[in-house]
C-alpha cells in the first residue's frame, strides 16, 4: 500500500497482505459476505468509507477510494486468513497532499438522519465493561419493520476514537433468518471499549 497520494476525485489503492516471510496471503475466509472488509477515515472523521476491494490471484487487492480531500487518513483491513481461529485487523496511514484544515466533530448527538430515514441511539460505552447500544430506524414518523440484511446482518457498527482513531467493529445480536431476530425497527449490538 502506498502512503502518499494526490488528492484527486478517487484513487486507486492496491495492496497484498503478507504472512511473516513477506509472501501474499491468498487464502480468505467469508466474513459477513466478503473476504477482506476496508475501511477508510480522515483523521479528523469527516470522511468515512466503508469498501470491500477485489483481489487479484497474485494476492493484490485493489478498490477505488474517495482521496479527494487533502489531509491524513487511516486505512483498516478487516480479515481472517483461512487456518486463523479468528480474525485480524490491521492499519495504514493514508497521506494526501495538499492544503489540510481538520474540521471540528460535531456536538454528540443520539439522533440522525439519513435518507429520508432517522436513527436514534440508545445506550452508551462504558469502559471496561459490555454495553448494550441500540439504533432505532424510522421513517416518516412510523418505526422500520422491513429491515433488509446488508453483507448478513441488519446493521455494522465501526466505531472510532477521536485523536488515535482506536478502533472497533461489531456486528448485532442475532441474524436474519435465525427465527428470533426482527427486522426491524431495533438492531442492538452489544460491545467493549477500554477506554
């Protein structure tokens, strides 16, 4: 993956994930309908992305990314190689060249709209311990119950610390199609912070 880029409408990123010898890893396991999840984040959290890029059969993978701002960002790759028990993220920073102002975050807020829908947040992070979150959908003043999976789940929670970019990414309890899990208008996840 290279590190220094122009800021430009997409850019192309390509890279290999590579065992302890430096060779491709080529192998993948499926993880909620995708064997590699990307996920790119200005540092000040203004830009967010959330891409799953191809792979070659030489182990290079490659996805068109949104780099028009100058500025820094990081790059997470979410994978489990075939054999590993469980799965492994790792990160870049991204650099693109240009004049960079960081933006200020927004005041915190449960509520947003999106779309035409809205979504309120129930529920906070409690450092060190598990903490129940859950995101009500609406739309038009009536609750969402039709709720379609998206990569196998009702909804994807990425969170990111502001400052070090700490990073999670939890998926809801229950599944579609496991005869107990609605869909809709509640998706709750269940997650844990250190800090």
């Amino acid at each position: 993956l290279q590190d220094r880029y122009r800021s430009s409408d997409t850019s192309e990123l390509r890279f290999q994930v590579v065992d302890e010898q430096g060779n491709a890893v080529t192998r993948f396991e499926t993880l909620h309908g995708k064997q590699l999840h990307l996920i790119v984040v200005r540092r000040d959290l203004v830009s967010f992305q959330h891409v799953h890029p191809k792979m070659s059969p030489d182990g290079t993978w490659s996805v068109e990314v949104d780099l028009a701002e100058a500025g820094t960002y990081r790059a997470f790759a979410d994978f489990q190689p075939v054999g590993m028990e469980s799965g492994l993220t790792l990160g870049q920073d991204l650099f693109v060249a240009g004049r960079s102002v960081p933006q200020p975050l927004p005041s915190p807020t449960a509520f947003a709209q999106v779309d035409g829908y809205d979504v309120e947040l129930a529920g906070a992070l409690v450092p060190g311990e598990t903490s129940r979150l859950t995101l009500t959908v609406s739309r038009a003043g009536g609750r969402v119950k039709d709720l379609q999976p998206y990569l196998e789940a009702y909804g994807h929670l990425v969170a990111l610390r502001a400052g070090d970019l700490a990073y999670l990414h939890v998926h809801p309890d229950g599944a579609p199609g496991d005869g107990t899990t609605q869909p809709g208008p509640d998706i709750t996840f269940y997650a844990e912070v250190p800090s």
